[in-house]
C-alpha cells in the first residue's frame, strides 16, 4: 500500500462538497505532515480545474498552498468554510483530538469552529482509546507571565515547555507551547475548560466533538469514522 498518510490525505478528498460547474468552494488547510499531503494532492485538483479558495492554519501551510497554486483568504475573515482538512496528533475512540504537534493548534481550532465539516486524516498510529495515552497536550501561552501560568498549569499536569535547537518553540502569533503531560484523560472536556480558564492560556490543543469524520489509514486501507451519535 502507498503512504498510509497520503492514501489518508487522497481519501479526503472524496470529502470536498460538489457544488455544480461554476461554483466555488471554500477549504480550510490544516497544518502538520498528513495536512502538507493533502494541500498538495488539492493543489493537482486545482490546477486540473478545481474552483476554490484556502483559508491557511498556519504561515508554513500558506507557503505551501500558494506554491501549489491554491486561492487563499485573507486572514481577517469572516469565512464560510465549506470543509476543513487537518490532521490530528492522536485521536480517541470517541473521536476527540489532540493537536497542536506545529504549534499551529490556535489558528487550527478557529479555522474549524468557522467550518460546516470537519474531515480529519490520520495514520493508524494516531488512534487510542483515550486522549493522553500517547501525546501530552499542547497549550499556547502568553510569553508575559509564562512562569506564573506554568506553576497553575502544574496543578493539572505536568507542562514541559517546548524547546528546539536550545530555543523556546514559538507560534505565528508569538507565544509559547508548554506540552502538558496529563495521562489518560477521562473527560477531556473537563480538562479544556479548566487549562481556558487559567489567564495567560491562550487555546488548548484540545479538540471534543469536532471532528465530523476521522479517516484513518493503516494497512488495509483507509477507514471511515464518524461520531456516534
């Protein structure tokens, strides 16, 4: 089988609405390795005729969607997305998400709160049972104050605050990411709305309940997942 990745980002594709000769779509471009896939499978589409526009999640996916000749939005909005496609970090049985593994988590959750449809593509690997088993959880901080939130996010967690090449990683916006690690987490609603709380948080990495369908690649293809109801 091809790249379970790029099998997962071309299944994806199959979720972009038709809405006749002429009309024009609107598509949210996540951001991450599997998301890098899928904006240059939609790129080929577009240079084959596709008619739509991008709203990019992060300054490297805007690189690459305009590289590959893909329309995009200005940042100020407001959208109406038709479809938003991104990847996720790990995701639950119950379909929730953790993100945030580029940093790009806060664009990537206002991106799909402004979507009709969320389509989240995913390699095997990424699926647990609960969120937490494999991934800590991504919070973006203001960097005034980072160490007095950092010592209220430790009556939550463990937070490690991300660091590459000798340097605190740093979001589009800025700010900081401390990776909290909070194991297996039994109500990840519960532990959003707390990290929110704490002032200095600036988004989680958290996703509960918004992914419309999970397309998860592995061996024997690519699966379909939607949300029980």
């Amino acid at each position: 089988m091809e790249d379970p990745k790029r099998a997962a980002a071309i299944a994806a594709l199959n979720e972009i609405p038709n809405r006749g000769h002429g009309a024009v779509l609107i598509v949210g471009l996540g951001t991450g390795s599997t998301s890098r896939l899928f904006v240059e499978e939609l790129g080929a589409r577009v240079r084959a005729g596709w008619n739509l526009f991008g709203v990019p999640t992060s300054e490297s996916t805007r690189a690459l969607a305009s590289a590959v000749g893909i329309a995009l939005l200005d940042d100020e909005g407001p959208w109406d997305i038709d479809v938003n496609v991104d990847g996720a970090d790990e995701v639950s049985a119950k379909l929730d998400l953790i993100k945030g593994g580029g940093a790009a988590h806060t664009r990537e959750k206002v991106v799909n709160y402004a979507s009709r449809r969320n389509v989240i593509i995913v390699d095997a690997t990424k699926m647990s049972t609960k969120l937490g088993e494999r991934w800590p959880v991504p919070v973006e901080v203001l960097p005034f104050a980072n160490g007095t939130t950092r010592a209220h996010l430790e009556r939550l967690g463990v937070p490690v605050l991300r660091v590459r090449d000798g340097h605190p990683v740093k979001t589009d916006a800025g700010n900081l990411i401390f990776d909290l690690k909070a194991g297996p987490i039994a109500d990840p609603g519960a532990l959003d709305r707390a990290l929110r709380g704490i002032p200095g948080v600036v988004e989680t990495g958290l996703f509960v309940g918004r992914a419309d369908v999970v397309l998860v690649a592995g061996g024997a293809g690519v699966e379909r997942l939607v949300p029980r109801a």
